[in-house]
C-alpha cells in the first residue's frame, strides 16, 4: 500500500446551518412522516398479496421510498432534519428504526466516512498493485450487489451485544473499520444498545400489529438491499483522493433527485455538511459538471480501477496541521 499522505483542506466539521439556509423544519416532518405510514402499507401490503409477483413489485416500491427514508436519517446524523437537537433526535430514531439502524450509530458512522473520505480504508474502487485483487474485486462487487446492507443491522447487532474486550478487538481504532466507529464512548455504547432493542422492539410490534409474514417482509427488505447498496459509492467512485473534493454532484432526472433529497449532489455535501438537502443544489459553481448519475453507476460495474494518487490525509490529521 501507499503509505505517502497528501494533506487535504481543512477538516470537515459538522456546523449550523447558516441563517439564509434555515433547516426546512415543516417539510422535513412531514416527509418522516409521510415515509413511516406508507412504508407501513408497503409492508402490510407486501404480507397480504397473493403472488410472489406482486410481493416484488411491492418491494421495488418499498426499495425506493426507503431511499428517501435514508436520505431523511442521513439529515439527522448531520443534524439538519429539525435545527431542535431533541426533536431531530427522535425524528432520526424513527427514520433508523424502519432502515434498521440506530441514530446514534450512524452519526459516528458518517462522521468516519467523512474524515476519512478516499483513504485507503475508503478506497473500494481501487487497488494497489501488491493488493489482492480477488479480495478486492469481491468486495466491490459485493456492494453493488446488496450486501453492503446486511452488515449494517448485524453489526449494531454485535455491537451492542458484544463485551468491550471483544467489541475492542472487532471495532476498535487498530481495525480496518475502527474509524467508523471512533466517535462512540461509553455513554454512546448504551444508547446504541438502547436504540437497538428499541428497533428490535418495534419490529416486534410491525410483525404483531400488521400480521406481517417475515418471507415476505425479508423480500421487501432485499430489494431494498440491493437498491440502497448498489448506489452507495457512486457519489464518490473513481473521484480524487482528497477527503474534501473526493466525489461528484451528478446530473439525475428530477423524480429520482426528489426522492433522494438530492443526494446526486455529494461534493457540495463534503463541501458543506452543514447545510440541508434543500439547499445543495443552489451551492453548487454555475460552470461546474456534472457527470449523468446513470453512466456513472454502469461505470462502476467495469470494477477496480489501479490507484494512480497518493493516500490524502485523513481530516482528523487535517486539523493537526497548520
């Protein structure tokens, strides 16, 4: 591996919101809400149709409206789903609970990813040459084709079960992975686990309340799968190694920028992490580009590429440096 480091621009940092760009408060409430009860006729429905053709169709619904539903907890872990630390707090425990994961987890999730955004423990697109390319190429392909998914609630899963020796040797600071869970001390730990038996608990009820049938909700949920995972590292596949400027706004048809809260736009999200979906558009330099979204997911199928550029500082060394 390249051990050279190139130093970045400064540190990404979650920050308020500025004041011309208040958190769309209303909108975003009422999309949480919106989401949750159609998502639970989407699964009601799922387990009470007759053919296993309409099962798949109601999970492709499923797979697309629970985009949005990550895009809403995504604002939450920025905090900029409601600018009331406690009501966006449970608004993003809700959001959580139906992808499943816990708030909490996810915000020390992403800030990982964010500090750490193209270095090497983010680099799934590219390859050393003293790599090992099967490994590599299994693990790309492994995320596009949806199990990227899974281990996210089994690793909240682990984590919250696990004693801290062993939760340590898992995710801890010295692992491939133990950056993206730095953020959680102590204190955090718990709350993981309290929001995880909450998830647990809630889906408790869903199977009671809704008489739903679990072969039939795990179908929606793999659709769901496949359609959030395969598009995870497309905002940032085949961009500069830098933690900042490493990824793309890309250019997608009006329908699917709505329904992922413009999401395409991820460089203006690294550029600005404190500012709300709403608004990412608007930030973006009027002569920038902006590959189509579409060829760039098709892009992605041709598999790893070799890494021509230099590992870029991590954004917590960043802010070390003058």
């Amino acid at each position: 591996m390249n051990a050279t480091h190139v130093p970045s621009k400064p540190a990404v940092e979650f920050r308020t919101a500025p004041p011309d760009m208040p958190v769309p408060e209303r909108l975003n409430f009422a999309l949480v809400l919106i989401v949750f009860i159609v998502a639970m006729g989407l699964l009601w429905l799922g387990s009470h149709v007759e053919s296993w053709w309409a099962v798949f169709a109601v999970g492709v619904a499923f797979a697309y409206l629970l985009l949005t539903n990550y895009a809403l907890l995504h604002e939450a872990s920025h905090g900029n789903l409601q600018s009331n630390p406690t009501r966006n707090y449970w608004l993003g425990l809700a959001a959580g609970a139906l992808f499943p994961m816990p708030l909490t987890l996810m915000r020390s999730t992403h800030q990982g990813h964010h500090d750490h955004n193209r270095t090497d423990v983010e680099m799934f697109d590219l390859y050393y040459p003293d790599d090992n390319r099967l490994m590599k190429y299994v693990r790309w392909y492994g995320i596009l084709c949806g199990f990227f998914w899974p281990l996210v609630p089994l690793g909240a899963v682990i984590f919250s079960l696990a004693p801290k020796a062993l939760r340590d040797r898992i995710f801890g600071r010295s692992q491939p992975r133990g950056y993206l869970l730095n953020g959680i001390q102590n204190a955090a730990v718990w709350l993981v686990r309290a929001e995880t038996l909450l998830i647990v608990g809630f889906f408790f009820t869903l199977f009671w309340l809704l008489d739903l049938r679990w072969q039939n909700t795990l179908v929606l949920y793999v659709c769901f799968a496949f359609n959030w995972s395969t598009r995870q590292y497309i905002g940032h596949a085949f961009s500069k190694r830098d933690v900042v400027e490493g990824a793309w706004n890309l250019r997608h048809n009006r329908l699917m920028s709505a329904l992922l809260l413009h999401g395409e736009y991820d460089l203006n999200h690294h550029r600005h992490p404190e500012i709300s979906w709403y608004y990412l558009p608007r930030v973006a330099p009027a002569d920038a580009s902006q590959p189509n979204y579409l060829k760039q997911y098709w892009r992605q199928w041709l598999g790893p590429r070799l890494a021509t550029e230099p590992e870029p500082a991590t954004a917590e060394l960043s802010r070390t440096q003058p």
